[in-house]
C-alpha cells in the first residue's frame, strides 16, 4: 500500500503485536518507521527499543487539564488524524478499540481488520 511510517499506542497486547511484526518487515523494507504515540509521560512500553522514534500525545499540561484517562482517546484521535490506514482488532463492542476503529471508518481510513479467530 506504500505506507512506510507507521503510529502505534504502546498499549496492550495486540499494539505490542504490531510493534513486532513491523520491526520484523523492516529487515524487508529499510524505509519503514514505527513511531511510538504515547498518551502520558508514564506509559510503560514493554519494549521501547522496537521504534524508531517516541513521541508524547500531548504536553503534560494538558494532560493534567484532561486527565489521564481522557488522554487515551484522544492520542487515538491524533493518531486517525494523522493516519491513512489502520490495522484493527475489536473484539468488544464496548471498548475504546472499537470506538477508535468507528472513528477510523468515519474518517474514511483504510481499515485493514484482524478478524476474531481467523473468522
């Protein structure tokens, strides 16, 4: 698809698959750059050393005027703002990864959606 820079959350299992798999495409493809998105100073990345560059969401200032817990959805806010494609696993309808994927949608990115249990 051409994409070569590619934003993740750093939170959870599946962001820490992805971070993984694009480390492993990078030995194919040099020109690809993973870019940690952090929401909050603190978050704590299982392995940092798989990106290429790590940036905060937002200034601690605004974090304190949201707060922490706004500060997820709207780093996913950024990130589909900023984004052409998303690669997608919801498997609750009730959770922020399927609010962030409707807002994908909304947006008219590229869903490219991994599937519960191979279905």
């Amino acid at each position: 698809m051409g994409i070569t820079t590619f934003l993740n959350g750093g939170m959870g299992h599946f962001d820490h698959l992805c971070a993984i798999a694009i480390d492993k495409l990078k030995v194919k493809h040099p020109d690809i750059r993973q870019l940690l998105i952090k929401p909050y100073q603190t978050l704590k990345v299982p392995d940092e050393a798989l990106f290429d560059d790590a940036g905060l969401f937002a200034l601690d200032w605004y974090i304190a005027h949201i707060g922490p817990r706004r500060a997820i959805p709207k780093r996913n806010e950024y990130m589909i703002q900023n984004a052409s494609a998303a690669i997608c696993y919801v498997h609750h309808r009730s959770s922020g990864a399927y609010k962030t994927y409707q807002l994908a949608k909304g947006n008219g990115l590229t869903i490219i959606d991994i599937p519960i249990g191979g279905e």
